[in-house]
C-alpha cells in the first residue's frame, strides 16, 4: 500500500499539541491535588531506647578499673572467693533460666 501526498507538518502539529495538551492536563491535576508527606513520631520509650543505646555504644566492653583492682588482690593472694558463693551464683543463674525458658 502507497500512501500519496501526506503532509508531515501538519502530522507534527497534531502530535505535538496532543503531547502538550497531555503535559498540561497532567500538571493541573498535580496540582489540583494535595500534597502528601509522610511524618514518623517517636514514642518518649523509643528516644529513651535510642539515648540509652548510644551510651552503651560509646561505653567500653570492659570496666577497667574494677578489672585492675581485682588483677591486683589476686596477684597479692588478697581475692577470696568462698565455694558457697560460687555455688550460690550458679544456683541463681539456673533458676533463672528456667524461670525464663
């Protein structure tokens, strides 16, 4: 099939005003409507969570001082430990997973 004698421009034109008609219908109910923006609250609980987080991050692993004072009594013989505590401590840690599990 041949088609004879079409006029590009007007082809054009056409096209371009339904692409322009379509952008400026497009933007006018953007418009119309609106906006919507997403708010995140934080509970007082969560902000106490996150607080008490960044103090654990910036705290360290280990108690320093209580570590040295402790080296140092059982380096001079001074740190007792009685079997009766040490016995106690693992008792409390049993029961207490049981209560938990």
């Amino acid at each position: 099939m041949k088609i004879k004698d079409i006029n590009v421009g007007s082809v054009e034109r056409l096209t371009s005003n339904r692409v322009a008609a379509n952008r400026y219908q497009s933007t006018a109910q953007s418009s119309s409507q609106p906006s919507r923006s997403d708010d995140v609250n934080f509970s007082s609980t969560a902000r106490t969570v996150s607080q008490a987080n960044e103090v654990v991050k910036n705290s360290p692993d280990v108690r320093a001082e209580k570590v040295g004072a402790i080296q140092e009594a059982i380096d001079s013989g001074r740190y007792d430990v009685g079997s009766t505590k040490v016995a106690d401590a693992i008792l409390r840690q049993v029961l207490q997973y049981r209560k938990n599990a």
